[in-house]
C-alpha cells in the first residue's frame, strides 16, 4: 500500500512536470466552484441548479486547464493580473481580520482632521490622541 501511494506520488510528479499547477487565481476559482457547488446542492428550484451546475462546472474547467497548462508564462500574466484586479479587495479583507484578531486589546478611531486610521490601546480610559499622519489631536474613551 505504501510503495503503492508512492508510485501514484512519482507518477503525478512526472505528469504535473513542465504544466503550470496552482496559484492564486486556481486557488479563488477552486473556492468559487465550491461555493457555487454547495449552492447548487442547497437551492431547490430546478432551473437555478442547472445554471449553476453550468457555472461550476465551468469554473472547474478553467482551473483544470490552468493547472495542466503548459504556457507557464502566459497563466503566470493572468495570475499577476489577477493580483493586480483585486488588490484592494485583499487590503480590506486584511484590514478587517487584523482589526478583528485586534478587538480584545485595541480600539480604532478614525481621525477627524484627515480620516486615517488611528488603533489605540484599550482600557486606558479617557486618552488624547494624536494622529500620526497630520498631528491633529483628539479625545476618546478607551
Ligand atoms: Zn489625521
């Protein structure tokens, strides 16, 4: 059974050589077909099923021919475009899970003269603050 698992190992080794096989856009597409795949299960109107039976199953195949590609440079181009498209996206969502991991010790402000972001220990009761981008001062409970 091992030297069996290993041979399939060896043998997936040789057939992914030289094809392109995951990154980040394989891996958003894969997260979209399960959600798309899940709502297919969930939903019980039969023309919605079919729709997004098409939809995933096209997904799948666009990650399929990505992963086996040998046109390494050009999947290569798509994922920095790729990167590049949702920047913003991934900021706030890294945003948000810091100011959510944050949530115990910190507190956020936003400041009135400039409307950056100003994270400040909690606790510390009634404290002034002054925002480190344009020196503007204010007061919080913290
Ligand atoms: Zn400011």
């Amino acid at each position: 059974m091992r030297n069996l698992m290993a041979k399939l190992g060896d043998n997936m080794r040789r057939f992914m050589m030289g094809r392109y096989g995951m990154d980040d856009l394989n891996r958003f597409l894969y997260g979209t077909f399960i959600v798309l795949f899940l709502l297919e299960l969930l939903i019980p109107i039969a023309r919605v099923k079919m729709v997004l039976n098409i939809a995933n199953t096209l997904v799948i195949f666009i990650e399929l021919f990505r992963m086996l590609s040998r046109n390494i440079s050009k999947r290569y181009a798509e994922n920095l475009k790729f990167l590049d498209l949702t920047a913003g996206i991934r900021r706030a969502f890294r945003i948000n899970k810091k100011k959510f991991d944050d949530r115990k010790d910190y507190r956020y402000f936003k400041c009135p003269g400039c409307g950056q972001e100003v994270r400040v220990p909690k606790g510390k009761g009634h404290v002034r603050i002054t925002c480190p981008k344009c020196r503007a001062s204010f007061e919080k409970k913290v």
